[in-house]
C-alpha cells in the first residue's frame, strides 16, 4: 500500500466501509461529511495524492493564477459503542486519474481487506423527473442478490438496469471482483437542479443506511439545509420563470445565480460553525492551519462571510514576524 499513508491501525468489528467522491448534486460528499461530523469520526489514514491525480488546470482568484491545492482524499473510522458495525469512511475532493482508477481501488481494497471489512457502501444520486418539493426516493443497486432481498426489507427500489458512472460506482464494481460484496445507494434528484448541491438526496440515503446499519444518528442539522435549499429553490425559480416542468437542467448563467443565492442563505450547521472557530483558533496559533480552515470554508461555500477575519490572520502574522 504505497499509496496510502497509515497514521494509526484502528481495531475494528466487521466495519462497512463507506466511500464518497464529487459527483451530481455532491449527494455523497455531503453525505459522508456529515456522517463524519456528527458521529465524531477520527482520521487514521490518508491517499497520497501525487500518484494517482494529476493537474488539469489552474485556478484564478482575485486575478491571480495558481495551481489548485493537491486533492484530499482522507480515511475516517468509527467505533459504534452500542453493538453493530463499525465504520471506515473515505472522503475525496477529486475524482482519481481513470487511467489509475484500478491501482488507486486497489491500495483501498488492500486496507480494506486488512482491516476486514464486511461490506462497501458508495452514495450517488439518481436523477428523475420529479419536483424539488417532493420526497427523494432512495434506489439501490448491490453486487448479489442476497443482499439485494436484505435491501428491498428496507421498501429501497433496486435499479434492475443502467449504470452508477463515476468512482462511486466503479470502486463497488472493483471491490466486487476482490471477494467484497456491497451496495450503493441512489437518492433522487429533480433533473432540472442536477447541477446544484441537493441536501435531500444526501439526506435519504444517509436515513436508508440509517436503517440497514442502525447508526442512530441525528439529522436535524441537515433537515434545516433540506428546508433552506428547498425554500430558495422556490424563490429563484420563480425569479428565473421556470419550473418543474422546465425541459432540461437549467442553464450555466441561472446555476450560477442560484449557486450564489444559496451559498448566502443556507444555514450553517452549529457543529460546522464550532468547527471553523475552532480552525480559526488554530490557525491563528500556528498560520500552517490556514490551509485547513480554507478548504472548510470552501467546502460550504462561506469564504466570502469569513474572508476579512481570514485574511487578517496573515496580516496578525506579518506583525508578529516584523
């Protein structure tokens, strides 16, 4: 596992492992992230990034170029204290280099088959036509059918054809070619916000494996983002004049409307917010820290809130060196 830097091996109790990476409405990064927030999941490992993503442009802020920060792609567990499994959860910013798909699987399934892990569970979205006010309905697709007939207990719709693109469904088909059985679970989303964050989605499938895992976790937090997103979704498409029964996704400029719109009014959930002032707090300490507080804002889409307080930590420091 040359790939994989191992800070600690957690001993575990037939743990699933759950995977996430971006992809349509980011159902599986917001779901994973909140697993990971709510159940205070520590992190035991990291990807090396450099031998599996590779640069495909470079980013411009304040009009000046540079090179985007090297991709994230961290190893969480959770030790479930009340009977049941355990937990491993990988995080990534970045799809892997599809060249190095297969290699970089495979480092995960090598830990993952020496931590003994029962099951892999992935999260994608499921696009259909439905209205944003509605319920998103979670679909699954698993790699036998015993654990297919164990899913359908759960009233989950299983997606008898088509395909889950992405790593969130190639790595279930991988770790099913290693011996490792798994699922993954599809929440719906409207197809005319495909291209904006949908709580909801992430939020039926988290309640689905909720059941299938007995996690007992507490989603209030998320259910007021369901409630924020939904309530501007309203106002900005009536501002736009479109609706469900819109043809297509809307349009790049309009995304980007209600992108803006949506990164101001959403709530911030109280356990994210104590964990920026916490990041802050550090960074303030030691200026290294930045880089972690920048990604946490970036990742809710609240930098422009806290960029005064974030520049002044490079001003503090300045002072303090000169």
């Amino acid at each position: 596992m040359e790939g994989i830097k191992i800070f600690r091996k957690p001993r575990l109790k037939e743990p699933y492992l759950i995977v996430a990476w971006p992809g349509m409405g980011e159902v599986a990064i917001k779901a994973a992230n909140y697993l990971i927030d709510k159940l205070k999941a520590e992190q035991f490992a990291e990807i090396l990034p450099s031998n599996f993503f590779y640069l495909t442009e470079s980013v411009v802020k304040n009009g000046i170029l540079r090179l985007p920060e090297p991709a994230s792609n961290k190893l969480y567990f959770w030790k479930n204290r009340v009977g049941g499994h355990d937990l491993i959860i990988l995080v990534s910013d970045s799809q892997p280099d599809l060249i190095k798909a297969e290699e970089y699987s495979r480092q995960i399934l090598s830990l993952a088959k020496l931590l003994k892990v029962k099951r892999v569970v992935s999260f994608a979205a499921m696009p259909q036509a439905i209205d944003h006010t509605q319920d998103a309905g979670v679909w699954f697709a698993a790699t036998n059918q015993e654990l297919g007939n164990l899913l359908k207990r759960f009233n989950l719709q299983q997606l008898n054809e088509g395909q889950v693109s992405g790593m969130n469904g190639l790595f279930l088909g991988l770790a099913k070619r290693e011996g490792l059985e798994g699922f993954c679970l599809l929440g719906e989303v409207p197809l005319y916000t495909i291209q904006i964050e949908n709580p909801k989605a992430s939020y039926s499938v988290l309640e689905a494996l909720n059941k299938v895992v007995r996690l007992n976790i507490d989603f209030s937090e998320l259910i007021d983002q369901v409630h924020a997103v939904e309530t501007q979704i309203n106002s900005l498409l009536d501002y736009l004049k479109l609706g469900p029964s819109a043809q297509g996704p809307i349009q790049q400029d309009e995304i980007e409307k209600i992108k803006k719109s949506l990164s101001q009014l959403t709530k911030l959930p109280l356990s994210i917010k104590e964990k920026i002032e916490k990041l802050f707090g550090q960074a303030k300490s030691d200026i290294s820290k930045a880089n972690d507080l920048k990604s946490e804002l970036d990742k809710w889409n609240v930098y422009k809130e806290y960029e005064d307080r974030f520049l002044d930590l490079f001003k503090n420091n300045k002072e303090k060196s000169s």
